[in-house]
C-alpha cells in the first residue's frame, strides 16, 4: 500500500437534486425529492434539505410524500445529468490517466500516477482546488477523501459531507477504522451485517480481532479473506481507468454439436454458475449477462441483457442466460456456448451476503425511473402531450420555465433560468399551442454548454440553448416579473400537490 494520502474519492453531494436546484433558484434550499412519480415510483435521491425529513434513495415515492409533502417532486432528466457529470469527470480527468467512474457522479483518482500530488500536503491542495473548478465549471459542490487506499478514500468522502474534504493520514487507518461499525466496510451491506452482528461482530475492530479463519468461516472464502484484509485497511486495489471494459466469460466447446433443446439449457446453466464463480473469486459483480451461441454452420450470435444493478447471485445469472437463450434458435446443433458478464462493479458497492443468500434484487430506483422518464421527455405531438414535473419547457411569450406540476387539463409553470432571481408561476392548458419542451440551460453562465460544445445534443443537452437562446430567456423571464410576492416554498408545494397525470 502507498505511504501518501493520494487516492482521492470524489462524491457529487445529493448529485440529482443539487443540479435540479442549480437549474431552478426557487428551489435552492428547499426539499427536492427526484425520482419516478408513477404509483411505483422510488427515491432515486434527496436534497439535504428533504433528507431532515428522512426521505432517502430507494425510498417508495409514496413513503417520502408522506414524510416530505411540501417538498418539490420531480422526475429525472438523466441526459441533463449525464452532460454535467461528463463535465465532472473531464476535471478529474486532468488531473491524472487514471480515473475510475464508479456511477455518475463518483469516481476515484489516482493522484500520484498523475503527478497531481505526491505527499499530504500537495494531495490536500490538489482536492482543493478540484472542489473549486467543479463549482466553478458547474455551480455545484462535490465531497472529496483523500487517503492511501480506495477502502479509506471513500469513507473519507462520506465523512466530508456534504461539500467538505476530508484527508485520513496514512498510519491512521486501522485506529480509525476499529471503533466504526462493519457496515462501513464496503461489501457489507445490511444482510452480512445482521450475520456479523448475531454473532457478536460489531465493530471493524471485532473483525480484526475475529481472525481470517473464522470471518472464512462465516462468509466463505472470498468474502471473509477481503474482509479480514478490510478490517486491518489493507486495501492494495489499484485505480483503474475504463472498467467497463472488463468483462468475466467462460465458454465451451463441444466435441459433438448439441441439438436437445433441454441439454442446451443445462449447459448454459452450467456455464453461469461457472461464471459467476470466476466473478466472486475476483471480488466482482457485474449489470451485464452475455450469452454466445455457436451454431452447427459456425454462425455465432451474442445477446446480451443489462439488469437493474450488479449482481454475482448465480440465480440472476442462470435466469437472464436461461431468458437470453430463449431468444436464439438453436436447431441444426450448437458447437459452443458462452456467458460472461461485464459492466463490472468492485465489490465495494454491494452487499455480497444478501446476494449469496439468494435474496432479490429490489428494483433500483434510477432505473425504473428513466424507463418513466424516457417515455415522458418526449412528449408526443398530437393531442395528449406530457410535461413531466421538473422537465424544461418554453413559452414563446414567458420564455424558459419549468414544468411545476401538471394534472385535469392544466400545467402549471415557473418562469426562471440557472442564473435569474425565483421567477412566478403560470397555468396554461396541456395543448396550449404557446407552450414547448425545451432543453435544459446550462448551470453556469459560462459553464457546461456555455459556447464550448460542438452542438451535440444528444450527449450534452446542456449545450443545445447554450447560444442564442439564452439572452432571450433571461429576457423573457425578468419581462415577466419574477417576484410575484408569493415565497419560493410556496411553488414547492404547489409542486407536490399537483400530481403530473
Ligand atoms: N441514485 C439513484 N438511486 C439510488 C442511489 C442513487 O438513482 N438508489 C442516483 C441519484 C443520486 C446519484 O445517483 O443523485 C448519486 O448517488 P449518491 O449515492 O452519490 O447520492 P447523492 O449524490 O444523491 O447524495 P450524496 O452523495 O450527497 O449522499
Ligand atoms: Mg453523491
């Protein structure tokens, strides 16, 4: 393991909503709750704000209403967010080769492969300056921890938040990390916390003391060898830049072409649990099954199916194989047969004891709610046109706003841009011919897609009304008297009342 603290974590704060408020002033401050308003729908995340509330991801929509129901509901605009987190990765981008994405918003960088920093000192002044020009590039703040291995560098950053920077010094870790509970470790979700704590485990300081043998014991081999490795902070796992990459498969061939059907199955049965042996063994889980097919006349076929989240339960695997071969015709004879999985994911994000147990996946939020999304933001021209809360629109009289709600006819809008003062509200008819969908606005006025992009709208929306359109918003909105003496809270509320249909 390194001597210097330069492994930084970077962790955009309440990432969804903060670029909801940043696009909306009569948001900031305010209970920002973003995820799927179908009756389904969950918290994909909070804004601080609504966190004091206990609204948290994951959460069932209808739960956080009940907690939070003055605050502001909206649906994602995953695009939007993609624009900015690229704008986000590129700074950490120049910052060193070796950047790893874990989601949209967090990534690990490896300083020193970077020569950002070589000790504390410079280390510390190198996460500074990058929480600067991620405010500056896109008005939002980020976490940053800082430490000599991946393991600490995260827990640093949950503990800057939010908008702070935390730097665990090397030497420190083991003190730091005996009296903290194992579910700081990552790979122990709740299920293994439960195991661990039914059989006295509490602390990551218990697990050290524990030994490897019986953390083998309890979890299996992979699992209680990395944890006990955990629980001294020995983490020597390397940044790694394009893991996505990667992918784990395992494949046969036979000697004399298969042509029963059922005997098909049971292969590709095989081959999952042998992959996702593979997987476990390197610590990995992975969003992505893919099958190959060779057939009798050498005419290879790959399908392949993403699943909500990364998994390395052989039960997922086998049934998206099983579903996957479903698909692909297989008489005259098969000659080989393959399954791999990649879209792999450490095993720092999972809880690998709840998947070992067979339990189910629950939906993830993020997912089930760009499903919804994506079928709204296109609203379809003819007479039922949808305008999703949160989503963009422009009016040709009142310029750029918002869709605050809408429901029984009507929709209700907020005139404001990233860089006006709370702007008021209007209530149009659905079909009103004046209203459009319009593209999100950048966040700064000389950041994302102010005037640097190439035009491409559909990696960075942002960029779309970076030119031209802007002076007229702004225009618009002010010409429309932002102030309209009711308080920005009051809209929020406006919001949450007014289902979208
Ligand atoms: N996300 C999601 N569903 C989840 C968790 C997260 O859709 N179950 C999305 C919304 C989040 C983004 O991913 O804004 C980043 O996830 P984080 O876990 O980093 O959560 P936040 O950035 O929202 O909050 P913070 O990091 O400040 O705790
Ligand atoms: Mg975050």
């Amino acid at each position: 393991m390194r001597t210097a603290p330069t492994v930084l974590h970077l962790d955009m704060d309440a990432f969804f909503a903060s670029v909801e408020q940043a696009s909306k002033p009569s948001l900031r401050g305010k209970a920002v709750v973003v995820g799927g308003l179908g009756p389904r729908g969950v918290v994909a995340t909070a804004s601080y704000e609504a966190r004091v509330f206990g609204v948290r991801s994951a959460l069932p929509m209808a739960q956080a209403r009940r907690l939070a129901p003055n605050a502001a509901y909206l649906v994602p605009r995953f695009a939007f967010y993609r624009s900015i987190s690229e704008r986000v990765m590129e700074l950490l981008r120049a910052l060193s080769p070796l950047v790893e994405p874990l989601s949209l918003d967090e990534a690990f960088v490896d300083l020193e492969a970077g020569g950002a920093a070589w000790d504390e000192r410079s280390a510390r002044q190198a996460g500074a300056k990058l929480r600067a020009d991620i405010r500056a590039v896109t008005g939002l703040t980020g976490s940053v921890g800082l430490a000599a291995s991946k393991m600490l560098a995260k827990i640093a950053s949950e503990r800057a938040k939010p908008d702070g920077l935390v730097l665990i010094e090397p030497g420190t870790e083991q003190a730091l990390l005996a009296p903290l509970s194992v579910r700081t470790l990552p790979g122990v979700g709740p299920a293994t916390g439960d195991h661990l704590r039914r059989v006295g485990l509490h602390t990551v300081g218990d697990l050290a003391e524990a030994g490897e043998d019986e953390l083998v014991r309890l979890l299996g081999k992979a699992h209680g060898h990395a944890l006990y490795a955990m629980s001294l902070a020995r983490d020597d796992r390397s940044v790694v830049a394009e893991r996505e990459a990667k992918s784990v498969s395992v494949e046969d061939t036979y000697d004399v072409d298969i042509h029963d059907r059922v005997r098909v199955g049971v292969e590709v049965g095989r081959l999952a649990d042998r992959c996702v042996r593979r997987l476990r063994t390197a610590g990995l889980s992975g969003r992505t099954i893919v099958l190959k097919v060779r057939r009798y006349d050498f005419s290879t076929l790959t399908r392949s199916e993403t699943l909500r989240g990364p998994t390395d339960d052989p039960a997922v695997v086998r049934e998206a194989a099983a579903r996957l071969l479903d698909s692909v015709d297989t008489t005259g004879g098969v000659r080989l047969l393959g399954v791999g999985v990649s879209g792999l994911a450490d095993y720092t994000q999972e809880d690998l004891f709840a998947q070992a147990a067979g339990e189910r996946r629950k939906e993830l939020p993020g997912e089930e709610a760009e499903a919804a999304a994506s079928g709204e933001e296109r609203p379809q021209a003819g007479a039922e046109r949808r305008w999703p809360a949160g989503h963009d629109v422009r009016h040709s009289e009142y310029g750029h706003g918002w869709v605050q709600g809408s429901g029984l006819g009507r929709v209700t809008v907020r005139f404001e841009t990233p860089w006006s003062a709370p702007g008021r509200v209007r209530t149009f008819r659905t079909d009103d011919r004046a209203l459009h969908p319009a593209d999100p606005l950048p966040l700064t006025e000389r950041g994302p897609g102010d005037g640097e992009d190439s035009g491409d709208g559909e990696g960075d929306p942002s960029g779309q009304n970076g030119r031209g359109g802007d002076g007229r918003d702004a225009g618009g909105t002010r010409g429309g008297g932002p102030r309209d003496g009711r308080g920005p809270g009051a809209g929020a509320g406006a919001a949450a009342r007014v289902r979208p249909g």
